[in-house]
C-alpha cells in the first residue's frame, strides 16, 4: 500500500522536474483517473490520509513517467473536458484548446435571448469539440440544434460522430474548402445553401516554416495544424468563401486564425461586401486569436 499524499507528492517532482507548466493540477488529475475518483473525492482521500492499492501506485507511476516525457495528458487519460462538455482524445486527432472555447461563448453571446431552432456547420471539426459544446450550450437554453460537421481525416470523422452522439449532428468527411464536397458527402445538403445560421471553424492556420513550440503539439496530426500554404492562410481564406455560401442572410461567423493573420483576414472580409459587423476576437490571454461576422 502506497499513502495517497506521498503518491501525489512523487508525481507532482516528478512533472515539475520535467517542466510541465501545472504539476499540481495535472498529478491530481493522473491519480484521480486512476483511482476512477473525482477530484473533490480525491481531496477527501488526502485529508484522511488513506493508502492506495499497489496496482493503482504501479499505474500511476507508468502514467507520470509517460507524461514526463511529454506525452499530451489527455492522450494518458483518453479524455478531456470542453465548455463543459466530456470528449474522447485519441492520437491522431487534434486535442481541443481552452482558447478556442473564447469561439463558443462569442457565439452563444451573439443569439443571447434569441428563439428558434438554429441550424449550424462546424468546418474542420476534429473531435467535434465545437459542434458539441454549441449544442450543448444552445440545448441548455432550450433551443434547438441542427448540426453537421465536417472534417477531411476519417479518424477525426470516428471521434467526432462519438463526442457528438448525443446532439442532432451529422459529421461528414470531406474537404471543408469544397462546398461541393461536402453536399457530395451529404446530398440532402444541396437545397441548403444560404440558410445556414452558424458557421464556426477552427481550421488548420500555421504557416508552413512555424514551428511547434510545445513539445505535445508535435503529437497533433501536421494536417490539422498547418494552413495549406506557406504563409497559413490558405485554408482560413478558403474556409471564410465557404462560410459566405452556407450562411442565410444575418447568419454568424466565427473562425479561429494565427494572431499573426488578425489584421490580414479582418481586412479582407471588411472589403467584402458579402460581410458586416466584422470583429477580431481576443482570447483570454489578449491575443488576437478570431473573427467573426454576420453575412450581409
Ligand atoms: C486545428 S484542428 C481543429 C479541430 C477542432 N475544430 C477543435 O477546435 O478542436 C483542424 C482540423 O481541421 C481538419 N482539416 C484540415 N484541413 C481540412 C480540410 N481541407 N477540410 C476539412 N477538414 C480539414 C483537420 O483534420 C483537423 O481535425
């Protein structure tokens, strides 16, 4: 039997030694999956002091030592918490960031007091993080969802149909700069051009000589970091000429981009006629991270 306190203790040096940015938050969250408890739960386990089975000391040794290597923790524990949504993590697909939760709270504050069912694209999903959270979010003010979701990597396909099981979401596998990919991918889709009243991506936006700082961001696929072209904006530019032909008249958008690319996608959708109202967006940390519009 190992003392919980002296568990946690050894997994927090240990991550702290290998520079994670949280060792405390990220030791409770490796032990209290393992234990299969929650957190508050967890600080019960400590207050008391108790002893914790050697096999579950055993697996909590192999996990932190894996973290320390720098593999992403979510891929440790196979799941991660979105806008307050639960979601799958696999290898292969992008792990959703807290920034871009900043894209669904623009979004729900933009139909604050609304009423209707809205009908919503998430271009680029991946996990489907966004498509989840929004109709999540939107069902719990009781409104109704219609959803599809695109990506163009069948593994990130698998996960999103997963993490979305519970909402009204069709996710589709197909290139979201194609729009006739994508009716080719769901031909009930062809009459509905124009009516859409959200579209919100997250698309692949690095320029190609970038390179990844964080050693976990070396675990996500190149296709879902890397924006197409040498400068990164070919995706997001194609992505916003997609978004215009989906969206209904008053309809929202909101895409994530580089905070290198804020001054150059504003511009190019303030000169477009098919744009009002449109924004550069800061995540939490000032950054100039999205923009959002509403179609003329
Ligand atoms: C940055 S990740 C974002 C995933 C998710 N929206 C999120 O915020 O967590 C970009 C996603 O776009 C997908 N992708 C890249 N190019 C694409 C394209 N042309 N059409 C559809 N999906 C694409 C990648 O497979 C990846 O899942």
């Amino acid at each position: 039997m190992a003392n919980v306190n002296d568990v946690l203790a050894a997994v927090q040096h240990q991550l702290h030694r290998a520079g994670i940015d949280s060792p405390t938050a990220e030791a409770a969250i490796i032990v209290s999956h393992v234990l299969e408890v929650t957190r508050g739960k967890l600080g019960v386990m400590r207050a008391l002091g108790e002893d914790i089975a050697e096999d579950s000391a055993a697996r909590i040794e192999q996990l932190a030592r894996a973290r320390a290597t720098r593999v992403p923790l979510q891929h440790l524990t196979g799941e991660t918490t979105f806008y307050g949504v639960d979601l799958k993590v696999e290898p292969g697909v992008f792990i959703p960031r807290v920034e871009t939760e900043i894209l669904v709270e623009t979004t729900l504050q933009h139909f604050e007091g609304g009423t209707g069912q809205l009908k919503m694209l998430d271009l680029c999903t991946g996990s489907g993080a966004i498509a989840a959270a929004l109709a999540d979010q939107f069902t719990q003010r009781a409104r109704a969802t219609r959803t599809w979701a695109i990506d163009v990597d069948p593994d990130a396909v698998k996960l999103a149909q997963h993490n979305t099981r519970h909402y009204n979401v069709s996710v589709l596998c197909a290139d979201a700069t194609d729009t006739e990919a994508i009716v080719a991918a769901d031909p009930t889709l062809a009459d509905q051009l124009g009516s859409f009243d959200v579209v919100v991506s997250n698309p692949p936006y690095i320029p190609t000589a970038t390179p990844v700082t964080q050693p976990e961001a070396e675990q996500d696929p190149h296709v879902a970091l890397y924006g197409g072209s040498p400068d990164g904006l070919a995706v997001p530019q194609q992505i916003a000429a997609v978004a215009a032909e989906w969206l209904a008249p008053g309809g929202f958008f909101m895409m994530e981009h580089d905070h290198t690319h804020a001054a150059e996608i504003a511009d190019a959708l303030h000169k477009n006629p098919l744009w009002h109202q449109v924004e550069t967006v800061q995540d939490l940390t000032g950054t100039q991270r999205f923009v959002s519009a509403v179609r003329a």
